[in-house]
C-alpha cells in the first residue's frame, strides 16, 4: 500500500510555481495576483482562506482578502464582484462559499468574469470543461487528477467509481475522469439513491469517495488493489484534542488502507492539493 502524500506534492508544485513567478518577474511580466472575498466569520472558510493566503505567499504571487461580515446585502457583494472583474491588477479572484442564505450562490458565481474564475464554477468554464475546451477546472478535481499523474497511477480503460454528485466534485471529476485527454476511464457515478453503490464500489479499480459522510466506505466495498481517493473532510467531536474535533475523511482509512494499491489520507491528502490547484489556475490566469 502507497500512502499519496498530497501536501508534499502540493509543495512541490507551489515551489514549481515560485520559480515560474520568478523567471516572470525578471523578465519584467506582472506577479500574479489572486484576490479572495470572505463572508462572515465559518471556521472552515476561515481555516481554508488563510491557508490561500500562505500559499500565495510560497508561489510569489500577491494576494488580496476582502472581509463582509454575514449581513452583507446581495447587492453589495455584486458590487464588490463588478469591482473585481474590472481591476486590471487582479488576475483572479475567488468569493468563498457557502454565502449565507440571503444570498443567491449562483447569481454571485454567474457574476464572475469566467476569465477570472480561477475556482471553475463560472457555467461557462464548466461548460468547456465538458466538451474538453480550455478553460478554468474547479479545484479539487483537478487536484485528484495531478495526484494520479504525479504518482503515476494508470487511469486509462480502468473502472472508476465516484461516491457524490455535487457540481464542485463529483460532477467534474466523472467529466475529467471518462475524458480521453483526462482519466480514459469508464465512469460509474454512485449517490445517497444508488441501489447497487455497494457492489459498483466492489468492482471498481479507483474509487473516489466525495460524498460528505464521515467513515463512509468500509473494507467490505472495496476490492484489493484498489486505488482510492478520500476527497471528505468533516469534523468529528474528538474530547483528546486540544481543539476539541478531529478531521475525518469519508473512508474509513485503517480497515480500507491495507486493502488498497493507493490510498490518500485525511488530512494530508486532496485537502493541500485543492489549494495548489487553486495557485496553478491563478498562474494560468497571470499568463
């Protein structure tokens, strides 16, 4: 069994990406600029925007936070949007969700000049996306992606399972996975309706568990061999740690891990390379 070490491979791509900047730099280019807008005050908003922020710092990019509290009107973070896309020192730029419920998600997103959308939700980065344009791929799909190439995981002809269909995960990542630029895969995509999750699970030679249930998949619903990727991070009450929760991926790792070819863990795994990603798309949008 070969743990997938995605904070290593994050960090080696940040420092790919800090060289890049440099040579950019030198040559008298702009450094690349990524801007975030954080609403309210959710303690994995926060966490995974300071995170950004550090990871700019390590990839030489500049990088702007812009705080609304939760009273934000819709209106005004718009406006904030409108801003965003007019600034020709902004690369990209990303607002962090989830938004509160008075605030229209999508309306926010459609409003991102797709150019700057350097998180891939825009409908027209999506859009291209499936029909294997150019464009902007949300960042934890393309994350998973980097992990099975970098570590030399062969994707094409093989089945893959993907537990969850929401658009920020599992829909791109069957798209990625079935495309022949991408995974080459023959793609099975299971949710909380699936009758037969458990036996599509057994057969599958790369599960990709991004369905939001803590220790979801046990050893009995995966073959050996079997390459799985832990895209879950929920916390758990955990009364041993000082923080008083620990983070719990949507595999349940002891029982699974000695089952599998490739496994990646939680935390340490998908979670650093999202952010990476993040970094790369910005690079993208600079250049």
């Amino acid at each position: 069994m070969t743990l997938i070490d995605g904070k290593a491979t994050a960090t080696a791509i940040k420092a790919e990406i800090a060289e890049k900047v440099k040579n950019i730099v030198e040559a008298g280019g702009k450094q690349p600029h990524l801007a975030a807008v954080l609403v309210g005050h959710d303690g994995g908003s926060e966490t995974y925007v300071k995170n950004k922020v550090l990871a700019c710092e390590a990839c030489g990019f500049k990088s702007t936070l812009i705080r609304y509290e939760d009273d934000v009107t819709e209106e005004e973070l718009l406006a904030c949007v409108d801003r965003l896309n007019r600034n020709g020192d902004v690369d990209g730029f990303i607002v962090q969700l989830p938004l509160p419920k008075h605030i229209d998600e999508q309306k926010i997103i459609e409003a991102i000049d797709p150019r700057k959308d350097v998180d891939g939700f825009h409908p027209e980065n999506v859009g291209r996306m499936a029909i294997g344009l150019p464009c902007f791929i949300s960042a934890t799909p393309l994350g998973i992606m980097t992990l099975l190439q970098r570590y030399g995981i062969k994707t094409s002809g093989k089945k893959c399972v993907i537990l969850g269909r929401s658009n920020i995960v599992g829909k791109p990542m069957a798209q990625l996975m079935m495309q022949k630029q991408w995974g080459d895969a023959t793609v099975t995509v299971c949710h909380s309706r699936s009758i037969t999750l458990k036996e599509e699970c057994r057969e599958a030679d790369i599960i990709i568990a991004a369905i939001g249930q803590p220790e979801f998949v046990t050893a009995d619903m995966v073959k050996e061999g079997a390459v799985v990727i832990d895209v879950g991070t929920t916390r758990v009450p955990d009364a041993t740690r000082k923080s008083g929760y620990r983070l719990t991926g949507d595999v349940k790792f002891d029982e699974v891990a000695p089952k599998c070819s490739f496994i990646t863990p939680v935390p340490g795994g998908v979670g650093p390379m999202t952010i990476c990603s993040l970094m790369l798309n910005t690079l993208k949008a600079a250049q």
